[in-house]
C-alpha cells in the first residue's frame, strides 16, 4: 500500500470539511436529512448502495456498519485507497471500489442498485449533464430503489448578490436559473479561494429537482430547502442554503 493511504487532511471550517487531496473542492461532514435518509435506507434494504463522490469514506462506512454492501465511487484512486484502507481496518465487508468520473465513464448494470447517493457534486454540472446522470442513474436502480441529491443554493452568504439575478432569471422562464459560468467573480477571495473547486457552478432549488426528477422517471419523496447547519458564517443565510431531494424508481 502506498504511504497516501495514511494522508487523508485534517478538518478545517469548525470541523467540518476535509480538502480533497487534489485541493480541488472539501468533503463535507455534516450529515444533512437526506444522507441520513440514504444511511437509514441502507440499512433497512441491506442491498447494494452508490456513492458518487465517496471522498474519504465517511459516509459509505456508515452504511457498510449497517449491513448494506456499497460500491465507492470517486475520481481519485488515492481517496478510494483510504476508503478501502479505513473499511479494512474496521474490519468492515461489502465495499467495492471504482474510480470513474461520473456519468461519463460509469457504467453499472441495468436495474442492480437498490440506492446512490449524489451529495454536493450537481452543482458543478450543467443542466445537461444532471439530465444524463439522472437518466442513467434511473437504469441501474431497481423498482423501489431511490435516489438521494444534496446540492448548494443561491441562498448563502457566499452567493447573496446574485439572489436578485436569480430571482429575475426564474421569472424570464431559465431552465437553470443559478448556472453560473465563472465562480471566481463572485467568491469574496478571504472567504474561499476559488481556484481550489471548478469554476462554474449550477445553483438549484426544490422547484428545479422536482422538474428534473420527474423527467427521468421518478416518483418524488421530497425535495425541499434545508440549512447549512454547524458551517462557517459565510455557508449559511436564511436556512434554505441546500436543497435536498429523493426520488423512487417506480
């Protein structure tokens, strides 16, 4: 085993976020509502879960402790190697490892999955790219698998001035109100440094996963705002600073 197994970062911000180890974006601790509804559903089906974008493992050791088997999926080999690596040492089965960036280069089979998580990662795509992902995504669910989305908003203090623009955007009819080409204009530089994350940035609300998981196929548990709780001062605003949804493969 390589040394990098050994290197995952130190939490910064209260604790609550880990830089990736390519400095390009944080793995984000805080369990929100629908990764907790993720965890619970994997231990109920005690089937074969997803996680796109599993970072440092933190979530899909939880779910393994449950009994459900789990397939880790990153773009990084040197995370997944810690992913497998902490799973080893809790002496954990049922993990499965791929690197792939995802949708383009992930392929599962049709209808094998009884759930994925996809947590704070849509928000880097375009609209078009989330409309791929959930195709696929749909395929490879069984009938009654779900699928869990966490993604950022417009609504943080981070992201303020563009509240009225987003606001005007929704009202001129945009299908992505809160795409936002380059992020490094609007990220104050002592808050964040923007070129650690992908410059653009596709800001949702509950309204815009309600269309897309509904045009993919799903039956919609929820979709709705919730807060940025236990964060940094400038990740929260009026408590509708992510969105959360789940949908079910009917």
């Amino acid at each position: 085993m390589s040394d990098i197994i050994h290197q995952m970062p130190s939490p910064i911000e209260n604790g609550m976020m880990i830089p990736t180890l390519d400095q390009q974006g944080w793995i984000w601790l805080y369990k929100d509502e629908v990764t907790e509804s993720y965890i619970r559903f994997g231990s109920e089906t005690k089937g074969l879960m997803v996680e796109i974008g599993a970072g440092y493992g933190h979530i899909v050791l939880d779910v393994l402790k449950k009994g459900a088997h789990v397939i880790a999926v990153d773009i990084s080999q040197e995370q997944l190697e810690i992913i497998k690596h902490r799973a080893a040492e809790n002496k954990l089965s049922g993990l499965e490892v791929i690197k792939a960036e995802f949708p383009e280069e992930l392929e599962l089979p049709m209808e094998s999955i009884n759930g994925v998580l996809i947590s704070r990662l849509f928000h880097f795509f375009s609209g078009q790219r989330i409309r791929e992902s959930l195709k696929k995504t749909y395929s490879w669910l069984k009938t009654g698998g779900k699928i869990f989305i966490v993604a950022d908003t417009v609504y943080r203090t981070i992201f303020k001035d563009l509240i009225p623009q987003y606001g005007t955007n929704i009202s001129d009819g945009m299908e992505w109100p809160g795409w936002v080409e380059d992020v490094r204009k609007i990220i104050p530089q002592d808050r964040l440094d923007p070129n650690t994350q992908p410059l653009a940035m596709n800001l949702t609300d509950p309204e815009i996963w309600q269309r897309e998981l509904k045009l993919a196929g799903f039956l919609v548990e929820r979709s709705s705002f919730f807060k940025y709780a236990a964060d940094p001062d400038y990740a929260r605003l009026d408590g509708r600073e992510i969105v959360g949804a789940i949908g079910i493969k009917q």
